[in-house]
C-alpha cells in the first residue's frame, strides 16, 4: 500500500469532519485508520499508527486556514497549544445574523 499524500490527509481530514453533525468531532486516528487495511487484518496498525503525525501536521494546516478546528477536553484550543489527545471538527461558520449591537 502506498502511503497518502499530505494532500490525501488533509482531504480526508475535512471531508470526515463535514460529514459529521453540527458541533461533533472526529479522532485524528480515524483518518489514518482510512488509510489502512480493515481491522484486525494483520499489519494494520503497522499502517496507520506512522500516519498519525503526519494527520497532526495536516490538521495543523487545516486550523492555520480557519477549515477545521482542533479541540483539546472539547474546547478550541490554538496551534501552539496542540497537545496530547485531540480531536477535530469542521470549522464554525460565522453567524449570519445581524448584529443587535448598537
């Protein structure tokens, strides 16, 4: 099996988080398990667990353009706070509604 682009990480990345409702997230891992032989077939892991960097890293990149948010204990956190355990959901869209400011 050949490995994925970068490209190919970040595409799945989003399109897991889009497919997800409103406000849910996804685990890093299941893109990289994307990217692997079925479950309990022998080697899998061997597969995805190397990929899991590379899925931070892509994830990163998606944050840095405002497509996804990552999320550390279910709060947004920034880049330079990205540790540990994860997750990642589609980015807000900006709310529409008008400003009652004023």
């Amino acid at each position: 099996m050949t490995s994925p682009s970068n490209a190919d990480l970040a595409a799945e990345i989003l399109r897991r988080t889009e497919a997800q409702e409103p406000g849910k997230s996804i685990c890093p891992s299941e893109v990289a398990r994307a990217f692997a032989p079925p479950a309990g077939t022998p080697g899998a892991e061997d597969v995805w667990r190397p990929l899991m960097p590379r899925v931070r890293k892509a994830a990163l990149g998606l944050q840095a353009e405002g497509r996804i948010e990552i999320l550390r204990k279910g709060k947004p956190v920034p880049a330079d706070q990205v540790r540990g355990v994860i997750r990642l959901r589609a980015a807000r869209e900006p709310s529409s509604e008008p400003s009652t400011e004023g």
